[in-house]
C-alpha cells in the first residue's frame, strides 16, 4: 500500500468537518496541514478546503493559535481572510461598559504572529 497524501487531506478535512467545535481536534488538523505545504497547496484548497479554514478561524476565533495558522493556511492557499465581527466573547464587556449601546465592530487579522 503506497501513501497517498490526498487521500490524508481528504480525511483530515473530514474530521475537521465532523467536529468543527473541537478545539483541541482542530490544533491537530491545521498543523498537520501545515505540513502539506508547500509540496501540496492544491490538495489542501480543494473541496471546500479555503471555506473550511475560515469557519474553523471564526468558529474559535478566541484561540490565538487556531488564528495563526488559519491566516497562515490561507495565504498560502492564496485566498482572503475574513473580517470576524466581534461576537458574545468579545462584546460582553464592551456592552457592559456602554450601557448596552455598543457598536457593531469587525475585527481583520493582518498579522500572522499572533
């Protein structure tokens, strides 16, 4: 049996999927996409592959980490990364502050080392 790193992505893809709100099952995944870079960037942008690392960044937004290597993923795969609006982890405090009349803020990630 020969190893096929596209059948690989494609199960780590589906994992990914599978349990989008499994944080420390995500760590796993993106940094074992990393290590099909550069040697298969189109493997990993395939089927969904760009969409999937932006509902993985925004799902846990919070994580610093996942952030990183969302950003990272993307650019390699040379697609856009989305603005993330701010949600209950970020604007609870913010409310709190402004009696409740706080704006809507959207956040971009430029900076890859976060």
């Amino acid at each position: 049996a020969s190893y096929c790193p596209e059948r690989a992505l494609a199960l780590t893809k589906q994992a990914m999927e599978l349990h989008v709100g499994d944080l420390d099952l995500q760590h796993v995944a993106l940094d074992r996409l990393m290590l099909y870079l550069p040697d298969h960037t189109d493997a990993v942008a395939r089927c969904g592959g760009g969409d999937l690392l932006k509902r993985i960044m925004t799902k846990h937004y919070p994580d610093r980490a996942i952030r990183r290597l969302c950003v990272q993923l993307l650019h390699a795969l040379g697609d856009s990364v989305p603005s993330v609006p701010l949600t209950e982890f970020a604007t609870k405090g913010a409310l709190a502050r402004s009696g409740g009349d706080a704006p809507i803020v959207e956040l971009r990630v430029f900076d890859t080392d976060m």
